[in-house]
C-alpha cells in the first residue's frame, strides 16, 4: 500500500498526556497536520495538550477521558472517537511497565498491567479494524510494543511478556488485514527518556534511553510507511539483530547483569 497522508485526517492517540504518546501527538500535529483524537486518565494534561496543538498548529482536536483498564471505558473511547468524525488511523499506546525483581509486583498491580497492556489493545483493535476496513480509505493501526516484547527481559519479566504478546497479535494481524486495506503495524522501542523512566532505578542505565521527540518521530514514519515491525534508533536495530545471531541465553543473561547492578546501586549498600 501506498504511503499514509495524514494531513487533515483524524488519528486517535491513547496514552498521549506525557512521554511518547504527548510526542507523537506533537510530532502528528506539527509536522503532518493530523487532527487528533487524545486519549488518557488525566484530564488537565489531556486539555492542555489539545489546546496547545490547536492554537500552535491549527489542527483540530478532541478528548477523551478515559482509564483503559476498564473494558466499559475502552467501548466509550471508541464511539466517542467515532462519532461524528472519520478516524483514518490509530495509535494504540497507552500502557505502563515494571521494573524490579517480579516478587515485587504484586497481583493486582499485574492484573492491571495486563488489562492496559493487553486486553485494552486487543478490545480497541477488535472494534477498530472493522471500522477502518468499512471506510475503505486505506487506513491504518499502530500497536506499540517494546524491544522488551521481541527478546525477554529479565527484571521487566511480566511486562516483557505482556509486550511478546503485541508483537505476536500486531504481526499476525499484519499480513491478515494487508489484503483488506488497512495496515497494522508494530512499533518496537527500546528505552524511552520519559516519566517511566524516572527514579533512581533507572540511574545506571540513562545511557541505553532514547529521547522521545526521536522515538516519536520513528513511530510516526513507520505508522505511515505501514512496516510490519518498526525498531527506533540504529543501536535498538543493531541489538535486535545481535540477539538473533547469538545465544538468546547470553544476551538476556548480559542486560540481566545489567540490570542487576542498576537495581543494586538503588537499593543502596544496606539493602538486602
């Protein structure tokens, strides 16, 4: 398929109040003239993301208030979104990680984990592709993933696999909606410089992040060039392929280590 034009078109965005997702927003807005449908929890960031864009950009915009882990909220989010506007494409991005030994993270800290990461993609994708496929405007899907879902991660062990399982859904997905004119494409990211990665967990390996205006600009060219997986950032690809070409074990083994120390050196010299 042709390359996706966005100018003018409606795109909605989940996970768009800070980070990534308020990036990608920018990124959409700025430099693809995209209005935009803004998804997240946090209502004055959401209002102040969407009147910025529109005052500096002259896009349009709407907001939806909304926590995803809620399956009532994801079925509002859709029918807003689609009420009165044609959504050409999407960028599923809400989500949220865990970093620490999988002992600390307790059930129902996981349950909503995996409502966000998972079902809430599963249940938007499910209610968007028939809507996109009926348009017939050739438009497009983005599931955002993570480096984490294409190689396991240890000490990210239960969001590892939440993300495994995007890449497996957004990848089938592609091929079977190719011939069905509209694109799914999977974002794969490494490590991101946003708010998820503050606190001094993450203070060993600040040097791995990616600032996310790049990221984001990534994203964006791969939703619109409609790539099967779209990995940011030359050092990102360059790992993706290593871990193809040695011992899984080994390189999973490696970053664990890494890891490791970056947890240990939080914890302090009396910890444990």
């Amino acid at each position: 398929m042709e390359t996706m034009q966005l100018r003018g078109k409606w795109v909605l965005l989940t996970g768009a109040s800070s980070g990534l997702g308020e990036a990608m927003a920018v990124h959409l807005a700025r430099d693809h003239g995209a209005h935009l449908v803004l998804v997240a929890r946090r209502e004055d960031r959401l209002r102040a993301l969407a009147s910025s864009l529109t005052e500096a950009h002259g896009v349009e915009t709407a907001v939806v208030v909304a926590d995803l882990t809620s399956e009532a909220d994801v079925q509002r989010v859709f029918d807003e979104a689609v009420d009165g506007r044609p959504i050409h494409a999407a960028i599923l991005n809400a989500g949220v990680s865990f970093f620490g030994h999988h002992d600390e993270l307790d059930w129902p800290a996981f349950q909503r984990m995996l409502a966000l990461n998972v079902s809430s993609v599963v249940q938007l994708t499910t209610l968007l592709l028939p809507y996109l496929e009926q348009r017939a405007e050739r438009g497009g899907l983005m599931i955002v993933s993570s480096l984490a879902g294409l190689t396991p991660v240890a000490y990210q062990s239960a969001y590892s696999g939440t993300k495994a399982f995007l890449v497996h859904y957004g990848c089938g997905l592609h091929h079977e909606m190719a011939r069905r004119g509209v694109s799914v494409t999977v974002f794969a990211p490494g490590g991101i410089d946003t708010e998820m990665t503050q606190g001094n967990r993450f203070d060993d390996l600040r040097g791995w992040l990616m600032p996310a205006d790049q990221c984001a600009r990534s994203a964006v060219d791969g939703l619109r060039k409609r790539r099967y997986v779209q990995v940011p950032g030359l050092m990102y690809r360059w790992g993706n392929v290593l871990t193809r070409l040695l011992p899984q074990s080994f390189f999973v083994g490696r970053v664990a280590a890494q890891y490791r120390r970056s947890l240990a050196k939080a914890a302090g010299p009396d910890a444990g």
